[in-house]
C-alpha cells in the first residue's frame, strides 16, 4: 500500500505542477465548498513541495460554471481536477477534462458519474450496504425490510440492498417506500409495521377473552394490556436509508407502532456517520458502515485548531484528494497522474482509512462496522487494513 507522505524526491523536471480544485465556493453548498477548500489547504501544506500549485475555482453549484472552471483549469495547465462536488458539475467536467487527457478527481458519490477518466472519491452507498449486510448475516440475521426515500437515492440503497442479500442468501420481507419532503412520516411507518392489521388483531383477540370467565383467559387478557398489537413482524432488520432531521423523525415513530427496537435491529447507511445519533433512543444499538472514525481523528483536531471550528463530515475528501495528487506530483520521473498511478491495486492510505480506484472509476474503500451508542459510535468490525494485490 502506498501511504499519503510526503516524498524526499522532487520533481525531475523542477517545472511547476498544476492541479486544478473545484468546489461550491458560492451559492447553497458555499459553506461545504469552503471547509473542503480549507482540507486542501492543509494537504498542501502537509504533503506538497514548492513545484506544487492549486488552482482554486468556484463552480457556483452550477454545470454551466464548473465547465467554465474547468476550461479555465485547463487552459492554465492544470494537469489533474480535484472535484467538483456534484454529480451534475461532475458530468459536465469530465466531457471537458477527457477530450484534454486530463483525469478528474471528483467528490460525488454518484456511481454513474464515474469512468473515462473520472474517478470518484464519494462514499458509495452500495459499498456501504454490501459491508453492513453480510456483517448482518454472519450475526444471524436473516430477513430484511427497508424504510427509503421515494427518490434517487432510496431507489439506489434498495437496489444495493437486494443485490447484498441475495448475495448472502438472505430474504427481504418488505420495502416501504415515503415522500422525502413530508413531514409526517405516520403512513410510512404504519404500512411498514402492518400495524392497522396487527392492532385488529389484538383487539379481536381481547374481546374474545373478555366473553370467558375462566382464570386463564382472565390472565392472558390481562398480560395483553400491555401490547399493542400482536403478531410477529416478518424481518429481523431494517435498514433505515436516511439522515438529519428525517431519520430522527422516522426513528421517533418506530415504538409508537410496534416496530420495537429490541427485537428488531436498526441498520443504516453512511448518512448515520454524523455526531448526536445516539440522542433518538430507538437508533441505540443500531448498525452501519463507515470508515473507521480512527483514521480521521487526527485530521479533525487540527482542522479545528487550524480554522477554529469542526470539519464537516467531507472535508477528508479534498483533504485526501489534494493529498494524493501532490504524491504523484513527486513521482521519481516527474508528475504522473495517468491511470496507472492512479489505480494502483494497493491503494493508499488516507484520513478515512484505506482506499483505491478501481479501473471503471469508482472508489474502494476499507469500511468498518458501527454501533450507534449514547456517547457516540463504537466499533464492532473493524475496517480492513490491506487490498489484494490485484483488482478485479
């Protein structure tokens, strides 16, 4: 594995090496784009040489203005792109970037985005689910559902999620589906639960003792006001597809209808790596996948030292991006961005553990398994530490 450290070998040619960084510098995600402009800076600082030169451009959240940037990276012989953030500016850029034989390092975590000559450095969701599953599986979980945004992304966690169980010879029991811009995540959660059917259920089971006389049905009436429902749910876990404010809300509701949280297991995806999750009762003792927070921690300390404030959960992505390119910036030979340095098969090392390119574009990463605590989250699997050499 190649870490991201700083050579002792400059530049052959001592020429000076451009490396373009675009982000969100204005509009919505300005403050994103300028904590991720902050990491770079501190990349640069840490691992390059004085040949090494970053050209700052603002995207504007925009296609049109990231391919502004980008031919105007370009143009001033920028010869590798760190970004942009988007899938949309990302899409834009690389049409520009192939067409001058120059490689994009991008931020989204949009699969689609990546190939010929772009590489993604997001975290894949897809990635994230396959590693949460079969660590599922292996604790004797058999039969998943799945509570996911109507959109893009939902439709993306529940598609890595059949692929992950079948793989894993699980089941998945059911899938509901809800409006990201409500509110009010009620319906959601109640066709889930199948808990108007189960709560029928209950009350016709309590009239039918209520007619006997005997002391056994006097006792089972009373052990059954302490329900509110019967009936078995027909999964073992549930996987969660969200974040923020909405997987407070969902999470909230989950008790309330019988969906209770010690008998069935809460999974998520990277959206969970956030502080505070623990404050929702119903998320505690929930899994997901993540890089191991380890890695980072000593990226957070002195980007706050640094900036005075936290890094937003990203910020290791420019960090790692600008990292790397300022490595192949010292190449014993001179810069080497082609796709061979890049895609190296034992990758590097960086502030979210291990990572590569495969060849189609996509980022691989070492992911560990977390469990949601009061205090913060814990690790019940670690992330691995090494790739086979080869990639398939």
């Amino acid at each position: 594995m190649a870490p991201l450290s700083r050579s002792t070998v400059p530049p052959a040619s001592g020429e000076t090496v451009r490396v373009a960084l675009l982000l969100p510098l204005s509009g919505p995600n300005a403050g994103l784009g300028q904590a991720m402009l902050n990491a770079a800076q501190l990349a640069v600082f840490t691992f390059a040489d004085k040949s090494f030169e970053l050209l700052v451009h603002d995207t504007k959240g925009t296609p049109g203005a990231a391919t502004a940037a980008a031919s105007a990276a370009i143009g001033d012989g920028a010869a590798m792109i760190l970004g942009p953030l988007l899938s949309a500016s990302t899409r834009a850029v690389g049409a520009i970037a192939r067409a001058a034989n120059v490689p994009v390092v991008a931020f989204s975590s949009d699969r689609s985005v990546a190939g010929g000559g772009t590489y993604t450095m997001g975290f894949l969701p897809s990635a994230e689910i396959r590693r949460i599953v079969a660590y599922a599986r292996s604790k004797g979980v058999r039969r998943f559902a799945a509570l996911a945004p109507d959109n893009i992304y939902g439709e993306t966690v529940v598609s890595a999620l059949e692929n992950a169980v079948a793989a894993n010879a699980g089941t998945i029991s059911r899938v509901q589906f809800y409006d990201p811009n409500t509110t009010d995540f009620t319906f959601a959660v109640r066709a889930l639960a199948n808990y108007g059917a189960r709560r029928q259920a209950l009350l016709a089971q309590r009239k039918e003792l209520e007619g006997r006389e005997d002391e056994v049905s006097r006792r089972a009436l009373k052990r059954l006001e302490k329900f509110q429902t019967i009936g078995d749910l027909p999964f073992d876990a549930l996987l969660l597809a969200d974040g923020g404010k909405r997987l407070q809300a969902i999470a909230a509701l989950l008790p309330f209808y019988d969906i209770d949280p010690a008998k069935v297991r809460m999974l998520g995806t990277g959206q969970w790596d956030t502080p505070g999750l623990g404050a929702e009762p119903a998320l505690v003792g929930g899994w997901f996948a993540a890089p191991s927070p380890a890695a980072r921690t000593d990226f957070e300390a002195t980007y706050r030292e640094t900036y005075g404030r936290a890094s937003p959960r990203l910020a290791t992505l420019a960090y790692d991006a600008t990292a790397l390119a300022a490595v192949l910036a010292q190449a014993e030979k001179g810069a080497n961005f082609s796709a061979a340095a890049i895609t190296v098969p034992s990758g590097f090392w960086g502030r979210d553990g291990i990572f590569r390119f495969l060849p189609g574009g996509l980022a691989e990463r070492g992911l560990a398994v977390m469990k949601v605590g009061r205090r913060g989250p814990e690790v019940i699997s670690r992330a691995q530490e090494t790739f086979q050499a080869t990639i398939n």
